[in-house]
C-alpha cells in the first residue's frame, strides 16, 4: 500500500510542477503564438487596413496590359515571357502588393527586362482563371509567348519574394 501511496504522492508533485511551469511560461507561449498569427497573416492585415483606410496605392510602376492574347503576340515578337497577374479589389493581400510590390522600381526593371506584363482581374475574367486553374488570389503566374505556364506562385509575395521569383523564372 505504501508504494502505491508514494506513486500517486510522486504523480500529485509532477502535476503540481508542471501547472506551476506552465502558469510561468504561458505568457511566453501566448506571445510566441501570437507574433506567428501575426507573422503568417501580415499581408491579409495590411490589405485590410489599407482597405479600410481608404488608403490610395501608390502609382504602379509597371505597364500593366489587360489583353492577354495581345501580350502574348508582344511576348512573341519581343523574345520575353508573359507575367499575368491575377487580383481583385476585395482581397487584402493584393491590396498590399498594390501598395508594395508594384510600385517599387526594382520589380518594374526586371518585369521590363524579361517580361510582358498582363493583369487580370480575377472576379471580371473567369475564364483566364478557369483556363490556368487559379483558385485563389493573388496568383502570378510565368507564361512562355506560347502561353504555356512556365512557372507560378499562388499567394501573397512580398518585394524580395518577387524579384527572386522574377529572377528565378528568367533562366
């Protein structure tokens, strides 16, 4: 009897240290779990507060195209690729690409450098969503002059992440 005593005496300690340990730590915890919800969703709450700020985008510096097939025969005769964008005016982490991405002059020197670029408004144009399989926006999307996808990336991009995609996709 006494060594089921003792076991259920050492069992009564370990949960009396491990809520002690957790009283202590879980603060930390919270704020480790909070600065990752932060982290992963930066973009989704930067478009929303652009959004609902009414805060204007600064000016593109990328001479965006909305005629795909047109870009296409420019890709061909220029010897680029086609970057198509697809975005809408509801969705917050465009809203902070808008605001990011596209206007700084780096990414619109290495659009320009390799690439025709082409913007598709994904809510307007359901049949270039339909045709290149975009469920979710924003999308990016790398075409040969033929069309074909050469290279894509589904989600939010931050300017570093663009320009290394760009990079990337040019070989």
């Amino acid at each position: 009897m006494s060594g089921a005593r003792a076991r259920k005496h050492a069992e009564s300690s370990m949960r009396s240290a491990l809520r002690t340990a957790w009283r202590r730590r879980e603060p930390v915890f919270w704020a480790a779990l909070l600065a990752v919800v932060l982290t992963v969703q930066w973009p989704m709450l930067k478009g929303w507060y652009y959004q609902a700020t009414g805060t204007a985008a600064p000016s593109s510096a990328v001479a965006w195209r909305t005629d795909l097939d047109g870009a296409l025969a420019e890709a061909r005769s220029a010897d680029k690729r086609v970057l198509v964008y697809f975005s809408a005016d509801w969705c917050p982490p465009c809203a902070a690409m808008k605001h990011d991405v596209w206007p700084h002059p780096a990414v619109a020197r290495a659009i320009d450098a390799g690439f025709v670029p082409v913007m598709v408004d994904a809510d307007r144009d359901n049949g270039l969503s339909s045709r290149y399989g975009v469920e979710s926006i924003p999308a990016v999307l790398m075409l040969d002059a033929d069309g074909r996808v050469v290279k894509r990336n589904d989600g939010y991009l931050p300017r570093s992440g663009m320009l290394r995609f760009l990079s990337q996709s040019a070989d």
